[in-house]
C-alpha cells in the first residue's frame, strides 16, 4: 500500500476492486490509499 493525500477522481484510477491491478480502496475518506492486486501464483 501507498499513502499519499490525493483527489481519487484525477488519477483515473478505479476506485473499485479491480483484481488485474491497481485501484483506489476508500476512496474520499482519510484512509485512501493504493492497492496494487498481486495473486501469489499470477493470473490463472
């Protein structure tokens, strides 16, 4: 995870569960931070 105070909506980033990669988890709260998806044996 990463923290960083941000504005969700100008990253383009998704703000919902997107488990290909990144997205922003509690996006509009103190608590927003990065989530990069990482499945321990890859896409199967």
């Amino acid at each position: 995870m990463i923290f960083w105070p941000f504005d969700a909506k100008m990253t383009g980033l998704p703000v919902h569960v997107n488990p290909l990669g990144t997205y922003i988890m509690f996006a509009g709260t103190p608590y927003a931070h990065l989530m990069v998806y990482q499945h321990p044996k890859g896409i199967q």
